[in-house]
C-alpha cells in the first residue's frame, strides 16, 4: 500500500495511480484480480488475526449478533470473496467499447467510448468484505479507489487492502490504485469529502446516519440508497409452500442486510391458510412478528405493530406484518413506504406479475424469489460496490459498467465546419 500521510497525499496518490490503470490492459488488471484471489487464500492467517481483533473489540462494545456478522471472516466466506474476484476476473472489460457508431451526413463517424470514473471513495462501515469487492470492480473497470472502512472492522479491512495493494503491483500496476485511509478520525472523512479536484465519486455503503453525513458533508458526487425497505407481497393465487420458502428466507437468511424483507404484505383471501404455516415457521426462528389488526386477529400472539413498524429498516430478527386487501394496495403501501430498494411479489397468476413489475418503482422488482437475490454477485456482476436508488447515472446494484461514463469519439477524414 502507498505510504502517506493524510487523506489529501493519499488522494494525489491516487489520481496519479488513476491515470496509470485507466490505460492498464485487461490482462494485467486480469492478473492483479487473480492475484488477489489467490492471496486471499494462501496469505488468510493474518486477515483472520486481524478480523479476531475487531470481533473482540465489537463484543467489549456490545455491537448486536446481527452486526457482528456482517462484520465475522472466515475461511468459508474469505473463498467467496476470492471466486468473486475471479468471476470479475472472467467478465468482460467494459473499458474501452465504442457502441452507437453512427456516419453523419459529412462522413463523420461518431460514437461513444467506455471508460473509467476516475478515483472513487468508499465509505463504510461493519463488512470488510467491502474492501475486496470495491477493489476488485474498481481494478477491473479502471478506476482507482480510496477506502475507509468503519472504525468496527478497520483491521480487517486495512489487511485486505493490503494484500490487493500488493497484488497490482505483482501485476505491474500502482499499488495507490487501492488505498486504504489509515486513521478511524472522522475529521479525515470530512476532509476527504471537500477533495473534489481529486476525487470523482463518492459511495457511501452503511447506515443512514452514515449516508446523510457524507451526503450533507460532500462536495464530491454522491451514489447512494438510505433503507433497505424490502416487501414481499403473497398474492392471493400465490403457492403456499413456495411463499413460505421465499419469504422465510427474506427474512432470516441474513436478517442484518439491506436486502434483507422488512414488511411481509399477504392478500386478505391467503392469509389464513398462508400464516397457519408461515408464522410458525417465523417463530421457531425466533422473529419477532409485529402485525397489523388483521394479522393479530388471525394470529392473537404476534405482537401490534406500531405506525412506526411499517418503513423501518429493522436489520435483525424483527418483521413488519399486514394483511392487504388487493394488489393494488399492497402497491400503495410500496409506494407510501418502501425505498426504492427492492420488493418482490409471490404469485401464480401472470398478468398480476407484470403488473408487480411495471407499476413498483424499485431499483430491484422480483417475481417469486427472495428479495435477497437484489445482490451484485447473484445477478451475475461479480460483485457490487453499491446498491444505488437514485435514477441519475446508476440505479440497482453497481457492477462493472455502472463504474464507468462514456466519453464521445469522433473519426473524420479532413472535414471542416461551414
């Protein structure tokens, strides 16, 4: 990793390193993903020490389970990190593509070309597995990226960076291309946030807190989502038994993540036979139902949700419930309370579907799955360096393309302006 000193050395460092990889070939920025993959796997031993390191520190502070699994590594969970790196190692390179070549009537030919963003700054919090994802897609799309990782998994995250520093430069490329910022002083942050003549976009992943400071305190380009607001809607001709799989996982896979179902809306003429195995099933879990009137009347035990239940991201063991009459209300109550994150509906019948997907305006509208696929790496990207909810430049999550803007490119043969 390079070695400086404060967030504006570091910055510089990085746009010099910027100009350098944007030119880099696919091969070698191929190589140092490959690399990286590879460390990640024979060099785990300190990452693992410096991930004990933050879980201990994370227990005396008396951080939730749920937080305290975004932010545990281990072996299993590092090879994942290291196939996603290799599958972004596998997928194209958008870097450089021409597309929407046309001739003018003079024999201009204009297109647009692909490239990088330039230097990117992540801010985050407790998933070190950020470090490597943001790494990976930068390096591959071009881009150099500086990373500040929440104080809860700052040793982890500082030792990933590492290895992916070390890794470009196996592969001949600036190892400032992937810099982490090494204080925990949120005064650093802040700094960072007014080097707009250095640094071209800013990614904050975390909570909302987090996102509106960075938001409020940025002079730098903001991508963003503030919730993972996520509904599934049981519809009234939906398969029982595959709702009840659908939205168990939604839930309680990983109940700690954006993507994770918040609010469960179920048609008035399934709920009963639908909750006699779906509650169940969520209280063996050990969820904490919080239901609306009519969930309560058909299920006495559920505790009343409150006005606030509903359009609140829980991210643990905590579910919103309420029982709709059609599918236009549970629509209505997507629109009045949702985050344009991602919502999903479980239905049978084809033409509700489509009306599912064209009428809830999410970044992610999923039919009959869990709303726990909205994920870079399951919608085949490879990775994500954000989910964006905002409708400029990038909207879902962001892979390799959405990291890239296009510049236009013009071919004449001597051609002159009357």
């Amino acid at each position: 990793m390079a070695k400086v000193q404060g967030v504006l050395e570091l910055a510089t460092a990085a746009k010099a390193a910027a100009r350098r990889i944007a030119g880099a070939s696919t091969g070698a920025k191929n190589a140092a993903l490959l690399a990286y993959a590879r460390r990640l796997e024979t060099e785990a031993g300190p990452v693992l020490e410096a991930n004990a390191r933050d879980l201990a520190e994370a227990k005396r502070h008396g951080l939730s389970p749920a937080k305290q699994d975004r932010l545990k590594l281990d072996p299993k969970r590092l090879d994942a990190i290291a196939q996603g790196l290799r599958e972004i190692a596998a997928l194209p390179d958008p870097v450089g593509e021409i597309t929407r070549m046309t001739v003018r009537p003079n024999g201009l030919r204009v297109g647009r070309m692909r490239v990088p963003l330039g230097v990117i700054a992540i801010i985050y919090e407790a998933r070190p597995n950020v470090t490597c994802d943001a790494a990976g897609l930068c390096i591959k799309s071009g881009n150099a990226v500086i990373l500040r990782g929440g104080s809860e998994a700052f040793h982890s995250s500082t030792a990933l960076a590492r290895l992916a520093a070390l890794s470009l430069e196996e592969a001949g490329l600036p190892a400032a291309a992937v810099t982490m910022v090494p204080t925990t002083d949120r005064k650093e942050v802040a700094r960072l946030l007014k080097l707009d003549t250095l640094i071209d976009l800013v990614i904050p992943r975390g909570g909302k807190e987090l996102i509106r400071a960075v938001v409020e305190g940025s002079t730098i380009p903001v991508i963003f989502h503030y919730d993972g607001v996520c509904h599934t809607f049981v519809d009234e001709s939906a398969d029982i038994p595959m709702a009840v799989r659908v939205c168990f996982n939604a839930k309680v896979q990983r109940p700690g993540v954006c993507n994770a179902m918040e609010t469960l809306l179920v048609h008035e003429k399934i709920a009963p036979a639908f909750f006699e195995k779906m509650l169940p099933a969520y209280r063996k879990a050990g969820v904490e139902i919080r239901g609306c009137a009519r969930t309560k009347k058909l299920a006495p035990w559920v505790k009343a949700a409150k006005p606030g239940d509903f359009g609140k991201e829980f991210l643990e063991l905590i579910l919103a419930v309420k029982v709709v009459g059609s599918l236009d209300e549970a629509m209505e109550h997507i629109a009045r309370f949702g985050s344009m994150h991602t919502d999903a509906i479980v239905t049978q019948d084809y033409a509700r579907a489509l009306r599912f997907v064209a009428e809830v305006d999410s970044s992610s509208v999923i039919v009959n799955a869990s709303t726990r696929f909205s994920d870079g790496f399951q919608y085949g990207l490879g990775a994500e360096m954000g989910i964006s909810t905002q409708k400029l430049h990038a909207r879902g999550p962001m892979g390799l393309e959405e990291l890239t803007c296009s510049k236009f490119v013009v071919f004449g043969d001597g051609q002159i302006r009357e």
